[in-house]
C-alpha cells in the first residue's frame, strides 16, 4: 500500500485529517445531496454504463463529473484496508457517532480517534492518487 511509503514525517496528520473531514462535511455531502445517491443502493463491482444511467445522469454532463466524483470518493474508500474502510463508511457516509462506532469497532474513545485520524490521512493519499485532487497537508 502507499500509504506506507509515504514520508509521514511530511504531513501534518492532524490538518489532513480536519482537510479531509470538511470535504466530507462540504463537498462529498453536497455531492450526494446533488445526486440523491443512497449510499446503501451504490455497486461497486462495475463501473457505470450508459445502459444504467439514471434520470440525473442521462439529463445533466455537470451530473456525470459530479457522478465520477462521488464513484472516486466510494472507490477510495473501498480501496484502504478494512479497519479504515469500516471507519470512514460509518463516520462520514453513515454519520454514526463518534463513540457509538468506537463501541462498535471494540475500541476506546482515544484509540479510535487515533484510528479515524490514520484512515483520514489514508484516504487522502490514496484520493490524491485516483484524482489528483490534493487534501493532503504538509509540514
């Protein structure tokens, strides 16, 4: 993986972290509201054809960059491993609480924050690497 590759000395982990929950909290919110995507209804096993367009698709070309944004969020996040994965679906496509997924995952409050942290920071990286869209802060 990457991520394991990447200095971590770089990058200021707690700024990319905050970064990357206010695209959440903003872009990727606006995206699905934009879309009226149920996450719960989204496959990840092909990539969309125009045989599966739905009406906002086949209506609007502003509709499938924003489509193509919202698959490469989905497929980033499907893409880091599964502690991360289970953390950034219930926290930030889910909006679970905080405390109710770190009694979930089986782990103290101060440790899963450690843990959404590490995931936010993955999900950065690996996001930069699909899109070339930089949430990522360095140092």
């Amino acid at each position: 993986m990457l991520f394991d590759f990447v200095k971590q000395d770089d990058i200021d982990q707690k700024a990319t972290a905050q970064n990357v929950r206010n695209f959440f909290y903003r872009d990727v919110e606006n995206i699905m509201e934009f879309t009226g995507f149920d996450v719960q209804s989204v496959r990840f096993d092909s990539q969309p054809s125009g045989s599966n367009l739905n009406g906002v698709e086949s209506q609007m070309v502003h509709g499938m960059d924003i489509l193509k944004e919202l698959r490469a969020v989905l497929d980033t996040i499907y893409s880091l491993d599964t502690k991360s994965r289970d953390i950034m679906i219930m926290r930030f496509l889910q909006h679970r609480q905080t405390k109710m997924i770190a009694i979930r995952l089986g782990y103290s409050y101060s440790r899963y924050k450690d843990l959404q942290r590490k995931a936010l920071v993955k999900f950065a990286i690996n996001y930069y690497l699909k899109t070339n869209r930089q949430l990522v802060i360095y140092k």
